[in-house]
C-alpha cells in the first residue's frame, strides 16, 4: 500500500500501551492529506487506506479530525504517543500534536470510552462459558485489557485533559485479564465503578467539542497541498 503526503504516523495497539508479548502484531496508525485538487472532483478520493502484513490504518486528514472530534478512543491515541513511538512527523502533524488538547470534549469522550469499554465487556461475556476453551479464554483476556485500559485512558482524559497511552503498570491489566477468563462476569465491577467515576468527577473538558482549532489546521494542510498537479505547494 503506497499513500503519499503522510502527516503523520506511529506505532500504537498493544507495543504502545507496554501489553505488548512475543508474537504480538505491531499496529500502526497515522493520517495523510489527499492532494486539494482532488477534492473538488465528482469523485472523493479515499479516506481511509487499511492493510495487514504490516497492520496499517491512514485515515485522510478531514477523516481523522472528524474521528477525533468525536473522541475515537483509537485515532486520539496517535497525537498523544510517546516520541519515540513517532515513524513520520511532518512540520503539520507537528502543529496537530500541538493542538491535541482542543479536540476532546466532556460528552463524547465519556460516551466513547465507556462505549467501546461496555462493547469489550459484551464480547467477553458472549465467549466466556466458565470453564473456557484457552483460544477463547485469550480472546477473553485480551477484551478484559482493553476494558480496564479504556476506563483508566478515558476517565484520565475526562478529568484531566491528558492521555497517558503508555500504562503505568501493564501488569496488572494482565492479572485483570486472567482473573476475567476465568470468569467474564469478574469485569461487571470495575465497569460499574468507572461508570460511576465519570458521573462523580467534573470535567475539564468543554461539554460540546470546539473545532475552530481542528477547522483552521485543515484549511492550512488544504492549501500546502494545493497545486495544478496535486503534489505537495
């Protein structure tokens, strides 16, 4: 898969959050920008390139700002990561980063998080049978990780307007997972307890999203790369 005018892009999933063990994938995620002249065509160019062997998400510039606006827990992840993390940095994925703390908002990030938390709850109660096969209890495990880290991520954004993507102590999201598989049901409590968190704590987020900032880096990305050819001014 070949996408020109990357902005952006880095290692995120499990390597980022220090869950990471032999024989993980690596996943990757970054954002490009679709030449200009393209978008005023009768046919949009695509937004979203996905490929596996190496797993790779780009979503196009507007894609992404729309995702974050929205408090995508996945696509908030890349303007966050350590910088080591970072494969490509451009002086506007630079200037993205900069603006990170203008794009959550107080409702879409507890809808979000506590969303895609209650979706991996879900899943592992569908698999889990209390006595599960060790294909499924890894499956199961792996759902209850990324429960506890969905609650700790989002409620820290909530409160505090920061993300910390790498996890202070993996450990003991490995221990949470293990004592899930062997029963799903053990996850019901610390969602319960998140859940009551978000509605307890009072946000430095703005209650609605504010895209001024997202609307004017856009405008910039959309006239670097305007020309008669498509390639970058």
């Amino acid at each position: 898969m070949t996408v020109t005018n990357i902005l952006l892009s880095g290692i995120v999933g499990s390597t980022a959050y220090g869950l990471a063990h032999a024989g993980s994938d690596v996943d990757r995620l970054g954002l490009f920008a679709a030449p200009t002249e393209e978008l005023h065509g009768l046919h949009t160019p695509k937004e979203s390139h996905v490929s596996t062997a190496p797993d790779r998400t780009l979503h196009e510039a507007a894609k992404w700002c729309r995702l974050a606006l929205g408090g995508n827990p996945t696509v908030m992840e890349l303007v966050w990561l350590p910088d080591e993390l970072y494969e490509v940095r451009t002086p506007l994925g630079d200037e993205l980063i900069g603006i990170r703390g203008t794009l959550p908002s107080a409702r879409r990030v507890r809808d979000a998080y506590l969303g895609y938390a209650t979706q991996q709850f879900r899943k592992l109660q569908n698999r889990g049978d209390g006595a599960p096969a060790e294909g499924t209890a890894k499956r199961i495990a792996k759902h209850a990780r990324h429960l506890k880290r969905l609650c700790t991520q989002g409620h820290e954004l909530y409160a505090t307007g920061r993300l910390t993507i790498r996890l202070e102590d993996p450990e003991s999201y490995r221990r949470f997972g293990e004592e899930v598989a062997a029963d799903p049901e053990a996850a019901a409590p610390l969602l319960h307890e998140f859940e009551e968190k978000f509605a307890r704590t009072r946000s430095v987020l703005p209650e609605q999203p504010d895209e001024t900032a997202a609307e004017a880096w856009l405008r910039r990305v959309r006239r670097h790369f305007y020309t008669a050819d498509g390639t970058r001014a």
